[in-house]
C-alpha cells in the first residue's frame, strides 16, 4: 500500500516549487494526459466491459470520449480563461485599479465513483491539472478494473510528487480524510457526502460535492409522446439505470399516461429486445450487493413490464412499475438501477407541490410544448440542472456548468466551470502612490464629500 503521508509530503514541496502553476506546464500535462488515453483506448474499454459490460461504442461515447472532448476544450481555452480579469474600480477608489487573478489552491483530492468510473475521475482532474493543481485520485473499489487501468495510465504519465493515484477500500478513503488537503472534490452518493463534508470540515477544506436524488420527469398532455418515451427510455437505462442524472421517476399527466406507457415499451423492445437480463450485451449490475438491493425493491410492485433478473451475470431488465404513490419504498431513496417508478398527476399545482416537498434533485426533465409550462417549472422548482425535451443530455455541453443544489450537491464544473471549481479567484486592487485622497483618514471626517463619493 502506498505511503499516503509521504506522498502528500512529496506533493507538497513540488507544488511549493512553483512549477504547476506555469502555463505552458498545464497545457503540456494536459496533452501528455491526452496521448495517454489514446494510448491505453483499448485497456479502458476492457476494463469498462469487464466492471459494467460496457461496449466499446457505449464506453467511447459515455466515458473516453467525453473525457477528450474536454481536453480539448480545456486546451483550447485555458489560456484565455487564465488570463487576469480586469474589473471596475468606483470612484472613491480614484487612482486605483482593480482584477481578479485565478490561483490553484494547491493540494486536490478527488474520490471518483464506479458508475462512470473513467469519466468521473478525470474530468475533475483535468480541472485541477488546468488550475495548476496537485492531485490525488481515489477512484472507486467496485469498478477494480477500470480502477487499475487508471492507476497504471497516471503512473506511466506522471510523477507521483505531481498527481497520485492511491487505490484501496473503504479504510483508504477513510485514511485520505484524515489528511490535510487544500481541495476536495467527490463524486457519489448523498450519504457518504455527508461523511466528505464532515472530514473536510476537520482542517476548513473547500469541497466540490457531486451527489445525486430523485431526479423528475415530467411528461405532460401537450408533449410529444413517441419522442419522449424515447428519449426517457434511452436515458434512463443506460448503463443499467446506473447513472446519477438518470430519470428517476415519472410525473405524467392521467390523460396521456397509458398513452406514454405503451410508447415507452415499444421502444424498449427496440432498444433491448424481450427479456433483455438475458442478453450478454446488456449491461449489468455493478456488485451483488448493488443487484440485491435492487431486486429487493421489486417485490410486492405493480410490474407493468419487465421484472426479469439474472443473479449469475447481476444483469435486471428495463422494468416499469405502476400505481406507485410517495409512500412506496421505490421513492424512499435514488434508485439508481433499471427500475423505473411512474407516478400521474392532474394539474402542474400537483407536480410542484410533490417535486418541492422533497430534496432539491441533481436533474429535472420536462416533456412539453408549453412555454406557459416550461416557464412555470423553471420559476418554481429548484433543481441542479436539467432538460426541456430531453434527458441527460446537458451533462454533455462542456459550455454548462455540471452541478447539484442542496442534498444533490454543491458547487460545478465541466469545461470553464471545471476550471474554477479548483481555482480561488484572488481579488486585487493596485492603487497609485501619485496622488493619495485624504477622505478616509481619521483627521479629515467631511461626511457631506463622504456622501458625495459613495451614494
């Protein structure tokens, strides 16, 4: 096991050498991250299929590719971004001027979860590497092999006094808390936030909390249903259910309910065929503990489709479940596999109502064509980021920030945001030596100039 000490020692005097915070190093570990990727495509892949039974188009799309995608935005705009910020100065200032530098806060520790595990341990990292960073990454135990992979990529890439890459159980995790670091950013679940924010508390650490919830999906009477069934359908089970900007429930309107359910399980069958838990293409279940509690959550349900599950390949199928109210346990918790709850509604006073006397979602997905109802939602419900129309699919423009609100998370980053999430911005103002204005100093109190400078 490695020396978790030593290498924050080692880290510590490297980031105090000043050398990560040049530009041109930060654009240099970035493409040396980049041709390290496209190096070991194949490993990765082997190591999605064999954690999650990924396939090399969904690993691509979903994982790699979007972890290149933003490199390259990254790169591209890292030197813009970076640049001193020039702000107003007020006149009561008069000669001064004002900017905002971008500093890296210096030690990173980023916990990346099983779900994604390639993607959502370096997006984050490539902000930290832009920022000017160090950084340890702890990715997740249950994806082992994926872990490996990135363990053996970082290795191979980097020195360890730079970004480490400390693998192990729970206990390891538990061993980084007690450090102290000058960043934390973790990704996962509501509970085990709580536990980052707590450790993080010890030592005033600033943290980046990606969590998750009962994320919404809104269907109304005006909404394009094939289309929506669709679309609901592909992003709620991709990757198994396994994913923490999946629909989590739906919110459809009784007129156009049955409508909706007979859509969405043409498209099922499309997508996945009949009794698809039987398919050695589709995608399983992380764990056995994960799978257990997921078949736990079937019984006594109104199984409408699916229901079918396989214990020896930890694979359930796309499986929709009816007459469900807030007391079912399926809305106790995220769900965060295959199953998915519907729940209808008569008028938009019902869904606010039921949306906000919960905790905030991380996502919230509208099917309407109403402005009407799309402006209502948006004023009403607090939410982390979401949909009009479709699902998941803003957690792909690296031009959006990424982030929950309240119990879904706190604080965001792809793309800029990324960026800022492990900079703090360092307010400057200069002021000239020519000339000093005497209003403030103790011997000269002129309360009407006073009012004159700052009204």
């Amino acid at each position: 096991m490695k020396d978790i000490k030593e290498i924050l020692e080692k880290q510590r005097g490297f980031f105090e050498t000043g050398k990560t915070k040049g530009l041109d190093f930060r654009i240099r570990q970035l493409e040396i991250l980049k041709r390290a990727i496209l190096a070991r495509e194949a490993d990765i892949m082997e190591g999605l299929r064999k954690d999650l039974n990924k396939d090399a188009f969904d690993s691509y799309t979903t994982e790699i590719g979007m972890v290149l995608n933003e490199l390259t935005v990254m790169k591209k705009n890292l030197p813009k971004w970076d640049k001193a910020k020039r702000k107003r100065t007020p006149l009561v200032h008069f000669p001064a001027s004002s900017h905002i530098y971008n500093d890296p806060y210096g030690l990173a520790l980023i916990i990346s979860p099983w779900n994604y595990p390639f993607q959502l341990a370096f997006a984050p990292l490539i902000g930290a590497i832009a920022a000017g960073n160090c950084a340890i990454l702890k990715p997740s135990e249950f994806s082992y092999h994926t872990s490996l992979v990135i363990e053996r990529l970082v290795e191979e890439s980097f020195d360890e006094e730079y970004i480490s890459v400390v693998c192990g159980e729970k206990e390891v995790t538990q061993e980084l808390l007690e450090e102290k670091f000058d960043y934390i950013f973790f990704t996962g679940s509501v509970a085990v936030g709580r536990i980052i924010m707590s450790a993080a508390a010890k030592h005033l650490t600033p943290v980046t909390l990606e969590l998750g919830g009962k994320s919404p999906c809104i269907v109304d009477e005006t909404a394009d249903l094939p289309l929506a069934a669709k679309r609901i359908v592909w992003g709620k089970f991709m990757n198994g259910g396994q994913i923490c900007v999946a629909p989590d429930y739906i919110l459809v309107d009784k007129n156009v309910k049955e409508k909706l359910i007979e859509e969405m399980k043409k498209v099922i069958v499309e997508f996945y065929g009949k009794q698809a838990h039987l398919d050695e293409k589709y995608h399983k279940i992380i764990n056995e503990k994960q799978y257990q509690r997921l078949v736990g959550m079937l019984t006594d349900q109104e199984i409408i489709w699916g229901g079918g599950f396989d214990k020896e390949s930890l694979k359930i199928e796309p499986t929709l479940v009816d007459n469900i109210d807030w007391e079912n346990p399926l809305m106790d918790d995220e769900i965060f596999g295959p199953i998915l709850p519907i729940l209808e509604f008569e008028n938009m006073d019902q869904v606010v109502s039921m949306v906000n006397n919960h905790p905030k979602p991380l996502a919230l997905y509208l099917f309407t064509k109403s402005r009407d109802i799309e402006k209502r939602i948006l004023r009403d419900i607090s939410f982390g980021g979401g949909c009009i129309n479709d699902v998941v699919m803003h957690l792909v423009n690296p031009h959006l920030p990424f982030g929950g609100v309240g119990d879904s998370g706190m604080g965001s980053y792809h793309g800029r945001y990324s960026y800022e999430a492990f900079s703090h911005q360092k307010s400057v103002l200069k002021k000239s030596t020519i000339l000093d204005i005497p209003l403030r100093y103790p011997n000269h109190k002129n309360l009407g100039l006073a009012r004159r400078f700052m009204k």
